[in-house]
C-alpha cells in the first residue's frame, strides 16, 4: 500500500467516527518504531481512563501522518523527523521527546552478533553477499527518503556512498515501512536489516540483534556517546488538539509516562522534565 492510500484509509477510518463522543477520542500515528514505544504508554493511559479511546491504525510513517494530521483526521503525530517550515507554516507544531537506538538485526538462522562499519560498507557495496559460513546475505533496505536511511548514511561518507551503490542495484527489497522491516527481515534467510530498540524490547521480534562496533545498542550507551545510531521522536500537534488529546500527552510527559518510555529504549531529551 503506497502512503497517499494509506492516508485515504486513515481518513475514512478516523473520519468516520467524527461525532458527538469525538472529545473522547484521541486518533494517533507516526512513525512505526515510534508507535511502538506507544503500545505500554496507551495500554497504561487506557487502564486509567477506560472512557476515552484511542485508535491507532498501521504506521502512516512520519511525513505520512503529519500530512493527515494537517487534513484533520489525526490527533497526534509521534515522528522521527524534524519538522518541515512548510509543515510549521501549516499548523504543525513539534515537542521533543527523546531518542531510541537504531540497530541492525538478522535473521535468526544468521550466526553472528556483532558488526563493524567496514562490514557495512561492504554488504552496502555489494562486495559481501554472503554472511562468513556461506549463507547467503539478503540486504534490506528502507526507502531512500526515509530516517533509518539517512540515519545509516550518517554514519560515514564511506558508508554513504555504499548506501547510494545500494539503492541503484536492481533486485533490491525495500520494507516501506518499520513493521515492514521487521517482517521481512523476520521470515528471510541470512536477512540483514536495521530496527530501533524499542521495537526490539516492546514488540519482541524473532530477529537477532547485532552490535555495532563492538557496542551494544542501549540508552546508557547512547547517553554516553559510544553508540552512534539513534532515531529521534517528538510529538507533533495543531491549534486544533482536543482536551483529550492534549492531557493524555500530560501524562505521556508525567513521570509515569516517562518511566515507561524509558523502559521501551527510550533517552528522554534533556528538555523534558524530570529528564536524566
């Protein structure tokens, strides 16, 4: 499903139940990864206030639901992206929050738990395509606009340049979105791919994690400088959140809300109170 379908559906979904009870409904999307890290924030919210409902449908992606936010049928965006000016110009409206790890993982019938930034920019390059016992390597890769991409690219101008060899090769697979990845990653053989740690610690995969450097993807580690790949997250909103919305993002900065970010992978940005 392209994002401009998968927009309409959003919106016939959410619009749809535009009614008299809407105050009591809070519609949220974003980024997959960033969903993820919602799972235990809602289910707490949820227990607490069994009156108000919250939708959140299949991960629109991050541009994707800023845009159906910007349409009116989303409440709250969770993105790994900055801003755009021209989403700013609309309306939109970003809150940092934090930050989770990106780490790449394999399949679990690959026999390894650790790889180095030459390695990368071997596998990107396709110069390696097969893992050291001779099963075959299946790269995975995420679209050329999307975060994980740019974050991967960040890492070296080495590693940048194999990205770029990477995408031009045909054959490829592409996973559009975070869920995607994971499930292809998931069901290949000797599939190599990159997730964030709080999909790795909330929604518990079948995958194999892979160190990077030697480092082990962690928020101490990400604190401390010494694991470079993190993906971000904020909240975006409009002049228009409703009530509901707005105090269930009270309590997503509460220091219950935060306690339970932290515990999905997440390094809570220094701006937000209470933050270590």
């Amino acid at each position: 499903m392209t994002v401009i379908r998968a927009i309409l559906t959003v919106i016939l979904i959410f619009g749809a139940f535009r009614t008299a009870e809407a105050a009591d409904v809070i519609r949220i999307n974003g980024s997959g990864s960033a969903l993820d890290m919602m799972t235990p924030i809602v289910a707490a919210y949820r227990k607490a206030n069994p009156k108000v409902e919250i939708r959140m449908a299949k991960p629109l992606g991050s541009s994707g639901a800023i845009k159906a936010l910007l349409a009116g049928v989303l409440d709250i965006v969770v993105s790994s992206k900055p801003l755009k000016p021209e989403e700013a110009h609309q309306g939109a409206v970003g809150r940092e929050y934090g930050k989770t790890p990106l780490l790449f993982v394999t399949n679990m019938d690959v026999k390894k738990d650790n790889i180095t930034l030459q390695e990368l920019k071997d596998i990107y390059k396709g110069n390696t395509i097969t893992w050291p016992d001779g099963k075959p390597l299946r790269l995975i890769l995420r679209p050329e606009g999307d975060i994980d991409t740019q974050i991967i690219r960040g890492l070296s101008s080495g590693l940048d340049a194999a990205v770029s060899a990477a995408t031009k090769r045909r054959g490829m697979v592409i996973a559009v979105t975070d869920p995607d990845l994971v499930e292809t990653v998931a069901k290949t053989s000797g599939a190599l791919g990159a997730a964030s740690l709080s999909t790795m610690l909330v929604t518990k995969p079948r995958l194999n994690p892979l160190s990077f450097n030697g480092t082990r993807a962690s928020t101490t580690a990400l604190a401390a400088g010494s694991y470079p790949l993190a993906k971000e997250i904020r909240f975006i909103t409009t002049s228009r959140t409703s009530a509901a919305a707005a105090k269930f993002l009270a309590f997503v900065y509460s220091a219950k809300g935060r306690a339970i970010a932290e515990k999905s992978g997440v390094l809570l940005d220094p701006s937000v109170k209470g933050a270590k």
